[in-house]
C-alpha cells in the first residue's frame, strides 16, 4: 500500500522517500536538535514510531474501546502520522479502514514485562526493590479501588517493555470489533 502510493523506507540509512524526494526519519538527529518548520517538525513523529516507538501497547483498563482518539480500531497510527506530514495520503488511511478489521486482543502481563513508569517509577533502574513492589502493589489496588467506587477516569495506559513480546499463552481473548 505505501509503495503504490510513492511511500519507499531505507530503514538502514534512516531515510524516508515519497515520490521520489527524501526525508530525513533520524530519530536520534531529531530527538537532538530543534525545528519548528515544516516539513521537520511533522517528521518526528514518523522517525519515532519507526525506530522507537516499537512497544505493545494497549490499555489496562478502558471503558470504551472506540473513544480513543486516534480511531486506532480503524488504522494504525503511523498512517495517520504519515498523512500528517503528507495530507494527499489520508487516502491510505481510508482504503486501510475500509480493506481491515479492528480486534480488541486481552492479554496479562506480568510486572517484568510492564515499563516501570506506569507505575510511576524511575525507568533507569532494571530490577524492582522490596519496596517498589509495595508501590507496584499498593499502586493496583487503589486503581481498584477507585474503579469500585466509579472514582477513576474510563482509560488507564499500559506500555509493555520495547524488547517484550507477548506470548500467545498470555493472549487470553481475541475479538472482530
């Protein structure tokens, strides 16, 4: 679909081509240097989704699956991305949703698998102390009880570690939407 419609990535040379012309999607030079013209500040996002932004994720909790604002159930967000920096190819977007079917897919995960900032702590550490498994715990049970209590907004995010997959054993349903 994207090479029908002039989309070509050099993964390897962080290199974006549309019809022909080329575009920088280094996302490490972006992360590094500021640009607030077009087509660079548009450009970010795709550079992100493409070489950092690779993690599952999904919701821990989320009373509407439809009221997420990117249509995500429709399209990938990288297309939507890509149509931001590139308007005339919205026309992706559409044949994507109209070709595709959404599916709401309910996993577990276990704590190691989950990046530690949902749970508000520090990223840089890699094992969890005694203590911050009582933050995790503690952390999980005040969500539940607020869920109880209808005090907790309808979405709470879940972000799987970048280098996580998660097995089919953990795939606990898979729905058509």
């Amino acid at each position: 679909m994207l090479k029908s419609n002039g989309v070509f990535f050099d993964v390897e040379r962080r290199l974006l081509f549309y019809k022909g012309k080329e575009y920088n999607v280094d996302y490490d030079w972006y992360r590094n240097n500021d640009y607030s013209m077009s087509p660079e500040k548009y450009l970010k996002p795709i550079a992100h989704r493409v070489y950092y932004d690779y993690c599952v994720n999904g919701f821990m909790m989320n009373d509407d699956i439809f009221s997420y604002g990117t249509n995500i159930h429709e399209r990938p967000e990288f297309l939507m991305k890509l149509s931001a920096v590139f308007p005339d190819l919205k026309k992706i977007e559409e044949e994507w949703a109209k070709r595709s079917k959404g599916y709401k897919v309910n996993f577990y995960a276990t704590i190691d698998q989950i990046h530690r900032f949902n749970f508000d702590l520090n990223d840089t550490q890699e094992e969890l102390t005694d203590e911050e498994i009582v933050h995790i715990k503690r952390w999980m049970v005040s969500r539940a009880i607020d869920r109880a209590n209808n005090n907790l907004i309808s979405e709470v995010f879940l972000y799987i570690k970048d280098e996580i997959d998660i097995p089919p054993e953990q795939i606990t349903s898979c729905e058509e939407i």
